[in-house]
C-alpha cells in the first residue's frame, strides 16, 4: 500500500548521492511515495567509486521499473583524493543484494550540467537533495551562481555533533570538506540530517521482519542487501541494525514533521589537523565574531522513529 496523505502537496526533488545501501532506501523512499515527483539522480563517487554508483541508481530504477534519468558526476573531490567506504558498503557499494548488469544507460550530460540546467528551466520549486560528498553540488554553484535562488532547499544528509570517519567529522563532509564549504556557505536554505538525527533511522529487526514480509520481489532485494548493510554495522560498532541515514532527508520532505529541527550556526572546518571535514555547529550561540553570525542551517535532532519506518515500509510495499 503507498502512502497517501492528501495534506501534503506535490513536491519536486533532485536526488544526489553516492548510490550504497542507504541511499538506496532513500530513492526507493522517493520512488514509492505519490507526493514525491523524483525528476531525477545525480551520482558522485564517495562509498563507492562512480562508476559503482552509478551502476546501483541505474539498477534499482530498473528493478522496479522506474524511468528516472540518472546522470553521473564527480569521480572524486574537489581536492583531495578519493577515499571509499568499502568497509561500510562492500566495494560495490551494495553487497548483499543479488546484483546485476542494468540495461538501462545514464544519461550523456554530466551530473553537473544536470544539476544546471534543471534549477535554471525550473520555477524555484525543486528541492535538492543532496545525500553523498557535496561535490557535484558546488560545482554547479560555481560553475553557474543563477542557480542557488532556483533551489527551493537543499536537504543535506551530512555532518553532526560527533564524527563516523573521524572523531570530529562524518563521511560525506569528510570527503569534500572544501565543496561542503561552498555549499554551506550559500544562500540555499538548508536542513541538515547530521548522523546525531540519522542514526536514530535504526533498521531494528523488527523492521528487517516488516521488510521481509512484504513478500515481493524488491522487499527480498531490499532485504537481502539490509542484512549485510546490518552485519557490517554490528561487526564495527556492536549495533544491532544498521541506520539508513540517507532517507531521513527524503522522509523531511514528504512529511517536515518527521524529526524536529532547530536552526543554528553551521560552519565547515577546512584547515584542522584533527577536526578537518567537522561540521562546527553552534548550539548555544558561542561564536563570538563581530557582527555575531547568524544561524544559517536547520539542524533536525530528533527523529520520529514509528513515522519514519512507517513511510519506509509503505514506500517498499508499493512495488512488485
């Protein structure tokens, strides 16, 4: 059964990202939700190199028969080398999973031409969400500034209070800690789904059995590749399940209400010798420059747990 709030208003999206195991869940998320028109998905290489993530958004818009356009990107950051998270994803980004050689071919145009060209032909009414390294996501704003008032918002799933690849700094800032700096310091309006928010989208056994009943051939898919996302979380960090942190941004979209969110001062650490790629986040108004900086990011906290898995569940029934 897919979800159907006649509440909630039709919304546009552009989904950005680096295709491993969460953002999986985030674009089925999207896929299977009516509110949500996906005009489509921009690769970056950051859990595994392009040319693997490119490959799973191709594959999973083909398992359940999605037309998408998919238009690769970045094959590395701005300035630093690539570093993958094989460790996390496996090096296909999506081990677990029967996987298999899509038919379907991205699109000719570069994720970055994509990302311009849609954003410049829209009515400021797309929000852009950006779920990997922020990479194709400043080199658009670089490349053409007539864009950043085009954005409705820009729905990050990024940094946090703590760090997962560093003590002070998670992956996907980590990555491209001088992209995420442009990006953070446009005029976007942003939400910030920090790892503090995502790891709260456990997926618990009981939802491993939720997914598993459904009985279709995209929930074994689903399941199939969430039970090795799962191992590999327990095995590193003793969590019994795995959060999938990515479709927390697409859950904010469909439905705000989804975590609760504050705004603060969000700023990107570029020079430290152990903090590079941290999200400084200035909860109780600390920062002492002259003028006082304002807070320019809603940073969600916390997640509605029941809702959240409610969507997820509803999305992924909805296929075949």
């Amino acid at each position: 059964m897919k979800i159907t709030n006649q509440n909630l208003p039709y919304k546009k999206m552009i989904y950005d990202g680096d295709p491993g195991h969460d953002d999986i869940m985030a674009i089925l998320l999207a896929l299977g939700t009516p509110e949500i028109e996906l005009l489509g998905i921009t690769t970056v290489a950051g859990n595994a190199t392009l040319e693997m993530t490119t490959r799973n958004a191709l594959m999973v818009t083909e398992l359940v028969g999605s037309d998408v356009p998919v238009a690769a990107g970045c094959a590395g950051p701005l300035v630093r080398p690539l570093y993958t998270a094989p460790m996390v994803h496996g090096a296909s980004g999506l081990e677990g999973a029967e996987l298999f050689e899509p038919n379907r071919k991205p699109l000719t145009m570069h994720a970055v031409d994509f990302l311009i060209d849609t954003f410049l032909q829209s009515e400021g009414d797309i929000t852009l969400v950006a779920a990997g390294p922020l990479t194709n996501v400043a080199l658009a704003m670089r490349r053409e500034p007539r864009i950043i008032p085009k954005i409705k918002q820009l729905v990050i799933m990024g940094g946090g209070r703590f760090g997962n690849i560093t003590p002070a700094a998670e992956f996907n800032i980590w990555s491209d800690a001088e992209a995420a700096k442009i990006v953070f310091e446009s005029s976007v309006p942003k939400i910030m789904c920090g790892i503090d928010l995502t790891y709260q989208a456990v997926a618990t056994p009981e939802m491993m059995a939720r997914i598993q009943a459904i009985g279709s051939k995209t929930s074994k898919f689903v399941h199939d590749f969430m039970q090795f996302y799962c191992a590999q979380s327990k095995s590193r960090t003793g969590r019994n399940g795995a959060p999938v942190n990515d479709a927390c941004c697409v859950a904010y979209l469909i439905d705000p209400e989804v975590f609760t969110a504050h705004m603060r001062r969000v700023d990107i650490e570029t020079k430290g010798e152990f903090t590079y790629g941290m999200t400084c986040i200035d909860v109780f108004r600390m920062n002492s420059g002259a003028p006082l900086l304002e807070p320019n990011v809603l940073v969600g906290e916390t997640l509605n747990f029941d809702k959240f898995w409610d969507m997820m569940i509803s999305a992924i029934a909805s296929f075949r």
